[in-house]
C-alpha cells in the first residue's frame, strides 16, 4: 500500500513537470508581448513580418523571444533596437533565411557592440543573403524545385536551400572581412564550397551540384559587392 | 672452587628445582583463565535502516570527495581532451565563453587553476558543424582562442574563434 501511494505521487509529480514544460512553450504571442513591451513604433509590420517568418519555419518564436528580450535589456533608445528587429523582419518578408541575422544580432548584444554598428553589419549582411538567394534562384536552386545530378535527383528543402544560402553569405562576408584577397576567384570560391560542407544541413548532392554550376567569377562578384558595401 | 664449577652447581640447582615444582605449574595458564570472572558477551551489531542509510551516505560522499580530491590534485584541467576548451589567463577574475554554442549567453568557465588555465567543457551531444565563439575576460573584455584552427572577423574587426566539429584528428579543439 505504502510503495503504491509513491508511485502515485511520484506520477503525478512527472505528470505536472510536463504541463508545466508545455505551459512554459513559447508562442507567437509571447513574442509579440514583448515587442509591444519594447514600445515599438511600427508594431503592425513587425507582427505581421515575424508571422510570415513563423508560418514559413524560418524562424521560431522561442529565438524571436530571446532576441526581443536581449533588446530589452539594452539601455539604447528604442529606435536602435526597433531597427534589429525591423531589418530581420525585413528579411523574413523577403523570404530570405534569416538565422544568421539573429545570430549576429545576439553576438553584438553580447559583446555590447553599439546598436548602430549592429544594425549596419545585419543592412549589410541581408544585401549579402539577398544576393546569394538570386544568383542561386538564376541557376535553379529554389525551393520545391527538383536537381539532377548525375544520376542523382533530389528535391531542394526550404531547410537545404535555406542553409546554402546562409553558409555561402556568410563565407562571402568571412573572406572579404579577413582582409583576404577580392581578386582571387579560385580562393573565393573554395571558401563558399568549403562553407557549404561543413553543414550537415545541405546534402553532398547540393554542395556537389553548386560547385559544378556556379563559377568561380560569379562567386568573386558577390565578393566584391560585399566589399563595396563595407567601404560605405 | 673454580667460577666455572660455581656456575655449574647453580645451573643444576635451578634444574632441580624446576623439576621438582613441574606438577605445580603445569596447567597454571588455564587455571588462570578459569579463575578469571565472565565476560560481558560481545556487542551485536544489526544493521537498522536509519544506519544503513547513514552508511550509504557516508559511501557516496567518501566517493565524491574522492572524485572532488583526484580533482584537485590532478595535473589541471583535461585540456588534451576535445569537448574541452582552454584558455590561460592568470590575472583574469573570471573568463566566460560566448558564442554560438551558447547562444551567445556568458557561460562561466572553471579555474584559474594553479597555471593560470580557465577551462569549460563542451556538451556531449554536440551537433556537427561551425561554431563561432571567444572568451570574455573579467566582463568586458573579447578574448579569442589562441588553439583555434580557424578565426574570423566580425564587429569591431575583433576576432570570432571557430570551433570545427567534430574536429578532425590532430586538431586542437
């Protein structure tokens, strides 16, 4: 009788952590509580372009939440911060992946970089992914669509896509920003496939299929625009 | 008489005498041990829960502090190890890691040990792929890893440590 009314209470104490673990999920709301909290200007657009980003899984609510509330904690005037948060939903509208964004957004606010600076590094950096996705989108890497190569055939995910793009921005921004040289096209370009490996995300079909069509001047183009745009 | 025959005569005497008390003292030991009153009978010891409870706690703690001394005087921290990362700063009053790992949160790390070594270990279920990160020293102050393989530059042209996983043989972590 005793060893029963243990594992009873012991039920239900589990039963309750995991109410409590599902109480404590972030929701979309829960985001948008903490961009009214901020007090931002435009907050329509900001609901509206997190939604678009929620529905199309590029981002979750849980990293919006922690992004809002890093802001939150920062004593720069609202604008600043609002700016981080409007350039990222800029992204998502664009249907740009925006991962790399939030990942540098949340690097300056920890290393305290000033709100300016931040919001000039994520302007660049989205110009960067915006770039990529056309250059990829003009040699038939989109999503849903269908690559052969050789004799394999494989369906481009939202996921997949979504990762190269990012991986080869951010590979772009690395070699340019390292101080390494715009004119070396061959560098460039095994820096981006270099990139692309290493994340499990893309399929070694994809990585294999961007080498054999992308060429190592239009990689050393989008080099030298990200370039440009750091002299600014 | 001569001393050795003195001697002798002695010896012979002590003999005699011996033998002659033989019957009186031959069972003197146990007619000690029979004379001697009865003893307590010895104390029982049985186990009750409250002692074993005592005795597995005592167990695990002498355990732990045996981890916790092996720790202390071991060589330092396991630096050699790859879910390991290092950093030797001895005047720092506390080094954290940051980066993607930790979703750029401040993670503190361990030590200094006796050798200066800040030291934090990575989690086992480490997802493969690039990882960004750095040190921040005594609150302010963006430190890289100077074991890295890779680095790149971000804010303020400082320099970001890349943590390549899993690292392939021969690689610092």
């Amino acid at each position: 009788m005793k060893y029963l009314l243990i594992s009873v209470l012991t039920a239900l104490l589990l039963s309750a952590n995991v109410l409590a673990l599902r109480g404590q999920q972030v929701t979309p709301q829960d985001v948008y509580s903490c961009f009214r909290a901020l007090n931002v200007s435009d907050l329509p657009f900001l609901i509206n372009a997190y939604d678009k980003g929620f529905k199309d899984r590029r981002i979750t609510p849980s990293m919006a939440l922690t992004l809002c509330q890093r802001l939150a904690q920062s004593a720069a005037p609202i604008g600043l911060r609002e700016g981080v948060l409007r350039v990222i939903g800029l992204a998502l509208i664009e249907e740009l992946p925006v991962t790399m964004l939030v990942d540098k957004a949340l690097e300056g606010l920890a290393k305290g970089v000033a709100l300016e600076a931040i919001n000039d590094e994520l302007a660049q950096r989205k110009a960067t992914l915006s770039e990529v996705k056309a250059l990829f989108a003009h040699k038939g890497i989109r999503i849903s669509l269908t690559i052969r190569f050789g004799a394999v055939t494989l369906e481009l995910t939202l996921e997949a896509v979504d990762a190269a793009i990012t991986e080869a921005a951010r590979a772009l921004e690395d070699y340019v920003r390292a101080g390494q040289r715009i004119e070396d096209a061959t560098a460039i370009k095994a820096t981006v496939q270099r990139y692309l490996a290493s994340n499990r995300a893309i399929p070694v079909t994809l990585v294999s299929f961007i080498e054999q069509i992308v060429s190592a001047p239009e990689w050393a183009q989008l080099a030298q625009n990200v370039a440009n745009r750091l002299k600014k | 008489m001569h001393e050795h025959e003195l001697e002798q005569l002695i010896k012979e005497t002590i003999v005699q005498r011996a033998q002659a008390h033989q019957d009186r003292i031959a069972d003197l030991e146990y007619r000690v041990v029979d004379a001697l009153p009865d003893r307590p009978a010895a104390l029982e010891l049985r186990p009750t829960w409250p002692m074993r409870l005592a005795l597995a706690t005592a167990a695990i703690l002498l355990f732990l502090g045996g981890f916790w001394l092996g720790g202390t005087l071991s060589d330092g921290p396991p630096c050699a190890d790859p879910y390991v990362l290092c950093l030797v700063y001895p005047n720092a009053k506390s080094v954290s890691l940051v980066g993607q790992l930790t979703h750029w949160e401040r993670q503190p790390m361990h030590g200094p040990d006796r050798h200066g070594i800040w030291w934090i270990r990575l989690p086992r279920d480490l997802e493969p792929g690039r990882y960004e990160y750095g040190f921040m020293v005594d609150e302010y102050h963006w430190v890289h890893d100077p074991r890295a393989r890779e680095f790149v530059h971000t804010f303020d042209n400082k320099i970001n440590s890349v943590l390549i996983w899993p690292p392939s043989q021969g690689d610092a972590p």
